[in-house]
C-alpha cells in the first residue's frame, strides 16, 4: 500500500482549537483515520512522577497504541476522534529522541486512504501534504515547536475555526483530488 495522505493539524499555542479542527475534518472526511502525538519525559520537569500522565508509559522504544480498545478515553483527544467518526486511531508516546520513529510506526499502520496527525513535532519528521496551523485570534505567544514548522505551514487558521472550515475542508478535497489523479504535488511536498 502506499503512504496514506498525511494532514497535519498543529497550534500556536495549547487550547487553540487544535482537537476540534481535526475533529471537523473527521466528520467531513468519515474515511479517515487519526494519529496523536505525545511527548513524554522521565520526570524531567520537576513534577511528582506520578502527576506526569505518561511517564510511566515510556521505556526504551516509542509506544504505539491502535485501535479503540487501545485509545478510546471519553473526553480525552483520542476518545474525540472516535467519537468524530474515525475509522481507527493511533497514539504514539515518545520522548523527544523517540518521536521520528514513533510517527514512522504508526504511519505505517494507517489502512485509510489518508490520516489526520494532532502536533507540531511530528512535522519535524515527516512532509505531510498539508500542514494547518491554529492560532487563537488574540494570542500573540507561539510555542518552540511551532516555530520550527510554522514557515511550512499551508495557513495560518485563526479561531473560530467555523468560519474557515469551508475552506479548510475544500483544500483537503482538493489535496485528496490531487493523490487519487496521480497529480504530484508542489516541490515541498505541503499544499500552500
């Protein structure tokens, strides 16, 4: 099988919009499936370790969940997108050096035609198709892995996301329209 296509939904800031947005491409495009990223860390942070939600979970190679039995969590971003109507969804928990390899895997396991991936980082590691941004209208912060990837960005998509759904989900369309004629896309890879 070939590469699913990769859509990137990654944020400015935390509490953007980004789970909702992706949410709504889950529900326009039911055929697809859904991959979150989470970086963890041994306690780097100062934290209780059992405060740290999943420090527990890391061990010397990234962790790969699929499936609902696996990531379903009501209320939590991958419980969302099986609710939103994924067809399956994938969580990988990696440190910082594990990451590529992490979303390497589960990429690998994606069956759809295309994938939606919640985060920044991912993008540091694989050209997705198309890469969304969301800001909040009023923030004027922007988080270190969003700086790395912001340039490659296809827009930046202000809250609230319902007035630019239209055409968030038309540039989908179109990228999907594009991979199912055989179209290549531009030199990047990214959709702008």
């Amino acid at each position: 099988m070939t590469q699913p296509v990769v859509i990137g939904i990654g944020g400015f800031s935390s509490e953007v919009g980004k789970t909702t947005l992706l949410c709504e491409l889950l529900r326009a495009f039911p055929d697809c499936e859904a991959i979150k990223t989470t970086r963890g860390h041994y306690r780097s942070c100062g934290k209780d370790p059992h405060a740290c939600c999943v420090s527990h979970l890391l061990g010397a190679e990234p962790l790969v969940r699929s499936g609902r039995a696996e990531t379903y969590e009501q209320g939590k971003d991958t419980g969302r997108y099986w609710d939103a109507g994924a067809v399956n969804v994938h969580w990988v928990i990696a440190t910082d050096d594990q990451l590529d390899k992490g979303i390497q895997q589960a990429i690998t396991r994606v069956k759809a035609p295309a994938v939606f991936v919640e985060g920044n980082s991912f993008a540091e590691f694989v050209n997705p198709d198309c890469m969304f941004m969301v800001k909040s209208a009023g923030d004027t912060q922007i988080k270190k892995s969003a700086k790395k990837i912001v340039a490659r960005a296809t827009p930046i998509y202000v809250t609230n996301i319902y007035d630019e759904l239209p055409e968030v989900i038309s540039r989908v369309e179109r990228i999907f329209t594009r991979r199912r004629d055989g179209i290549a896309e531009n030199g990047s890879g990214i959709d702008k």
